[in-house]
C-alpha cells in the first residue's frame, strides 16, 4: 500500500456447508495485544466519520456487513480503499490521518486497537497532524 | 441468567447524529484479557453452530447484524437467549454447553474470547460435558 503505516491482512476463515468463521488471534493475525474494540453501526448515509490521527495507537479495521470507503493519509500519499470483506482487514498504525465515507446502510464496522482509551492519543487537528507525520 | 458462568453485558454506546459506537475494553467491559476473536457470518437458514463447551476458555458474543437464538446449557439449568442488539452482549463462561440456532439472513455473531486457540480446550461430547459440569 501507498501509505505509510498501513497494510491488508487476510484473516484464517473456515467455510464449509454451515458457514464461515473468520479468526483474529491477538499478536497474531491483529499484530498487537487486544486492549479494546469498538464497532460504529446506524451510520446515516451522507455522514463521514474518523477524521483524526492517533499517535502511538494501532488499530485493525474491518466491514463486516454493507462497505464503507477509508480515505489514509500519512501526511505525503493518500490513498482510498473500501472494506467490505470480512475476511480482509486493514491495518493502520500510528500517524495515519484517516477518514470514513460512503457508509452503505447497514454497514458495521469493526476496530481491534492496541491501547486502552487515552484521550491525549488522539490528534485531533488536521495542521497538527501534518507537523506531526512529517 | 439461570445457567451459572453466563450474565448479560450492556456496552457504553455513543450516539449522535453520525451513527453509534459501541465500545469494549478488554479487562473491564469484556471481564477478560482480549486474546483472540473470531467472527460466524454467511450461516444458511436452517443451520445451527455451537454444539460444544470449553474447560477454561471464556466468551463474550454480539450480534452486529440480523439475529441468533443462543441456547446455554450448564448442565442443570438451560436457557434460549435471541441477539439482536450491537450494544448488548453475552458472557459465556467455561463450562457452558452452547448452540446457535436461528441465524437470519445476513446475521453477524462476533465472538471475543480469553485464550488463543487450544484444540484440548473443548469438550465436544455431550456426555463428558454433562460429566466434566457436575
């Protein structure tokens, strides 16, 4: 991938006649201990969501019902990619400006994340963050 | 809940005009360290998963799209629970017996659980389940 401090990662999925079960073992497949998860639901269509950095949190992104669009930007390449497999999750470490757009109704999007809720991790400014990346 | 090592979770949700976020931390709202997740999609109509019990292992599910009925089994009291709710989640301790029934179209079960995988973990015969929970 173009932008720094991301990459694709396919999840191990089981699939037979009953379904399919997709695995993420912490330091593993998600490349850091599990502290937290979240997941953003009943997003209206129109709203972007995200819009920030974090400093020294990683964290896992995947769609795991309708897609959604992430715009990444490290500060010098930008690059867009919708989710909508949930076999495939996106990593996206520190220092990564990053944007939620095109939510399709219904979408549920799931985060794992390496750190604990610190409110001093996030960079909320856009020109802090380009002081920050560079 | 009358089947003992199970209880139900409610998560801090935020919601504005944007859409919901619904947030788990590891060691608190998920009463355990985050060692691995797995996700259950694509199941056909008709078909149950489940069918097992686990020694040590704890769970934690959610349903982040359409519906499941849970049946949990401690081997004295039994229980049908139905998910449908991204912000309410279902601890199942060791030595629980469960089945997922009842999965409608498009349903998501997410799973957060307290130890990487460990195939001596489970119990797949019922009649050992009923021996191991007494």
């Amino acid at each position: 991938m173009l932008v720094k401090n991301t990459r694709s990662i396919k999840l191990h999925t089981f699939s037979d006649s009953r379904g399919k079960v997709s695995v993420a073992e912490g330091e593993k497949d998600i490349p850091f201990k599990i502290e937290r998860t979240f997941h953003i639901y009943g997003v209206p269509q129109g709203e972007e969501r995200g819009g920030h950095a974090h400093r020294e949190t990683e964290q896992v992104y995947v769609c795991l019902n309708g897609s959604v669009t992430v715009i990444l930007n490290d500060g010098t390449n930008k690059e867009e990619i919708t989710l909508r497999d949930p076999e495939q999750v996106l990593y996206v470490g520190p220092l990564v400006w990053s944007v939620l757009k095109d939510f399709q109704p219904g979408t549920v999007l799931f985060v794992w994340t390496s750190k604990h809720y610190d409110a001093t991790d996030y960079i909320r400014e856009y020109d802090e963050f380009i002081k920050t990346a560079k």
